[in-house]
C-alpha cells in the first residue's frame, strides 16, 4: 500500500482479519446477473417447484422426513434466501440508478449542445436576412424589367 503513510506520532496498528480484495465492477456485474434472475417467471416457476417438492416429502409418509419439525428448515432457507437477495437486488439497482444519472448528465449536456447550435444557427439566419435586405431579388429584379421595357416601347412608339 504505498499510499498509505508511516505516521511517527501514532503507534502502528495491529492488522486483525483477512485481506479480501475483489473487482467492484466484477461483483456488480454478478449481483445484476442473480438480480435479474430473481426477477424471472422462471425462478418463480423454480421456486414453486421446489417449495411443492419440499412439502410432499415431508408430509407424504412414504418419505422419510428430513425435516423433522413441521417445514422449520424451509422457513429458515426461504429466510436465508431473502436476506441475500435483498441486498443484492439494492446493490443491481444503485448500479442502474449510477448508469441511469450518467445516462441523465449525458442527455442534457447533448440537449444544451443542441440549444446552443439552434440558438448560433437563428443568428446567422438572422444575419443572413439582414445582409439580403439590400440584395435585389427576383421579383425586382423582374418589375423593373418590366418597367424599362414599357419605357422603351412608349419611346419608340
């Protein structure tokens, strides 16, 4: 760790618990996965399937009964279940809530871009209008044809 810093006015701390390192990116990518597969028909199909298995076993008395209190170990693995999806389900959505702000930021960066672009193409419009205001048009350009070719046959005859 070589930004951490020896301090000589503290006394060094004894390191207690294993070092774990991971990739964040890795493990959001795999909470996103199991997220997204909770939230299947197919898991709750699967689950279904399961739990019906669970009760037959266990009150069919052609099996023997693994669970000797009536479905206290499938409370406890329902409960077990629960506790780790929550968490991970919050953990996929903090990640699509991050995505979705950059996503947010992006589109109005693009639309304050695209205001500004309209905004600089008026005012050469504008621009554009103004130095054609001396320009002669067609229409002009055509009435006064016009008007010196009436002139030239009233002069002549």
């Amino acid at each position: 760790m070589a930004e951490r810093r020896a301090r000589l006015d503290q006394p060094n701390l004894p390191r207690r618990g294993p070092r774990l390192s991971y990739d964040p990116e890795a493990f959001g990518r795999l909470t996103e996965r199991i997220a997204r597969f909770l939230g299947t028909g197919r898991y709750l199909i699967l689950q279904t399937f399961f739990i019906i298995c669970w009760i037959l076993i266990n009150t069919l008395p052609i099996f023997p009964h693994f669970d000797p209190y009536a479905f206290l170990f499938l409370t406890l693995i329902l409960s077990l279940q629960a506790a780790y999806s929550a968490p991970l389900i919050l953990l996929a959505q903090n990640r699509q809530d991050d995505r979705d702000r950059v996503n947010l930021e992006e589109d109005r960066s693009q639309a304050r871009q695209a205001v500004a672009d309209a905004e600089y193409l008026a005012r050469e419009i504008a621009a554009i209008r103004l130095a054609l205001g001396d320009v002669v048009t067609r229409d002009y350009l055509r009435s006064e044809l016009a008007r010196l070719d009436r002139a030239r046959d009233d002069r002549d005859g």
